[in-house]
C-alpha cells in the first residue's frame, strides 16, 4: 500500500501542506553512487534538531517564540559516538521524547556502527550533523550552511549521506 | 533542500521521510517514503529490527541507477493505534507558529463579534 504522507498529521496542518506552493528543483542534482555499499564512507544528517550539550549551544528556540517565522538555520556537530545522555533537542515542533530515548531513529550512528562492523557499509564518519527542521526561510540553508556542511563531509571523505528530515 | 544541496557538492544522498508528497514536490535525488509518524523517520525507539528494515531499504535504493527523482517505499507496521500516535509526536506545548495563528483567528473571530 503507498504511504500516506497525511496519515499522522492534524488536518489543518495537512491542508497547509496540500495546498503550500514550493519551486521543484530542476534539474534534480545527481550524484551516483561511486562505488559498492562496502567501500562507501557514510555521514548522518538529521533536521530534528539534536545537539551535543557537552560540544555546542541549543539551536535558538527563544528567537524563535519572539519572531515564530524565523526558525535557527545553524547546525550542529555529533560524533559517531555519542550517547543518549548527551543529547538534548530544541525543535518545538515535535515531542522530542523519543529521540532523546533512542537517537538512532533520526540519526542512527549505533546502527551504522554496527553495519560497519558487519562490514555491510564501509564506514561512518567520525562526524555527522543535525539542522533544525522548521526553515520557513531556506536561503542561509541554501547558501551558507548546507554547502559548509557538505564541505565538512567532502573534507572526512564521505561518499553518502543518509537524512532524515523532521 | 540539503539533498540538493550535497548532490551538487558530489555527495549521493538517499533521503528517510513520512512525507513522501513533499520530497516529489520538492524534487528530491532519492526519496524512501515510510508510514510513521512524525519526528520517527527510522522507527519507533529501542526497536533495531524496525529501524534496521528502514535503514536497508534506504541503503538499497543508494544504489539505484534510475534517478534523479527516484522513489521507493518500506513497509512497517506501527505498534500504537493511528489516533494515539497522531497525538503522541505533537510537541506538549503548541509551537510558536501553531499559537501565533490561533491568535490571529481568535483576533479575527472577535472582531467579526464586534461587528455584528
């Protein structure tokens, strides 16, 4: 059966989303894999977020609830072995609960450790990101923090990079 | 709008979502659309076996010579009833988005009190 994008969401928030217009990317950049899933360098990149409270600041959540059409477009770094202690959350547009209970179903570094062990990907890269996910405004995201992340991944040698937007 | 972003930069991207809709709309490189809440793009916590079905799935299509724009799904069954886990990922306290147009309406309800 096709997923139902709509199945969880209150109904005003799914009609904001039916009818909310966004230019599609044209072209659809591409990039194809360069090599087998068992040489590939793998980095995380979740929006959920997340921050290492021992490493980084929270995303601005107080500028946020003075001005609510403006979310913090920085990011943050998590190393690959970081642990739930460790983590908090300033996304307000989510219970973020769950995540601080298991970090790995937004950014699995445990379970790409584990693949890498079982030798199904190459490796995970010592460091992987967290952006926040409420952007009303995507040009700084566009324009300086996803091409300085990517740079960050270019310069670990990642070749792929799984995201989870939330 | 990352994926974009770290494709031009020479990076595969596969992207995890609920909102499979939104990744078409957008135009993303590659897009697995899974049926779960919001904020549990790989899963439900403490569950490996889920989020290493997601995972797979996700790994899987990084392979795929069909893109750019292609799309798949994984299947998984969600361990709580729709209208719990429909409440359950909404923040406690609304967001300041969500309370700013409550305002806005409320200020518009009573102003058409007004003038009736």
């Amino acid at each position: 059966m096709p997923v139902d994008s709509f199945k969880y969401l209150p109904r005003s928030i799914a009609a904001y989303f039916q009818t909310l217009r966004v230019d599609r990317a044209d072209p659809i950049a591409w990039t194809p894999l360069s090599k087998p899933l068992d040489e590939c360098r793998f980095g995380l990149v979740t929006t959920a977020g997340i921050y290492d409270m021992e490493r980084d600041p929270p995303f601005d959540a107080d500028r946020e609830k003075r001005q609510p059409l403006w979310g913090d477009p920085t990011y943050r770094r998590l190393g690959r072995g970081v642990v739930e202690g460790q983590i908090a959350a300033s996304h307000l547009h989510i219970n973020n609960r769950d995540i601080l209970a298991d970090v790995n179903i937004v950014l699995p570094v445990d379970r790409f450790a584990e693949l890498e062990g079982q030798g199904v990907i190459g490796s995970l890269a010592a460091e992987n990101y967290s952006f926040m996910g409420y952007q009303p405004n995507t040009i700084e995201w566009r324009e300086r923090y996803g091409p300085e992340v990517a740079g960050l991944l270019k310069d670990e040698a990642v070749d792929a990079v799984l995201l989870t937007p939330v | 709008m990352l994926a974009q972003t770290f494709e031009e930069a020479g990076l595969s991207t596969v992207l995890v979502t609920m909102m499979p809709f939104w990744a078409e709309k957008i135009g993303a490189p590659r897009t697995l659309g899974v049926e779960v809440p919001f904020g549990h793009p790989l899963g439900m916590p403490g569950d490996r076996e889920m989020q290493m079905k997601i995972i797979g799935a996700a790994l899987s299509l990084l392979g795929e010579t069909r893109g750019p724009g292609v799309m798949s799904e994984v299947e998984v069954e969600w361990p709580q009833p729709s209208d719990e886990a429909r409440k359950d990922w909404q923040p406690l306290e609304a967001s300041p988005i969500i309370k700013m147009m409550r305002d806005q309406a409320q200020a518009r309800a009573q102003e058409r009190r007004q003038e009736t």
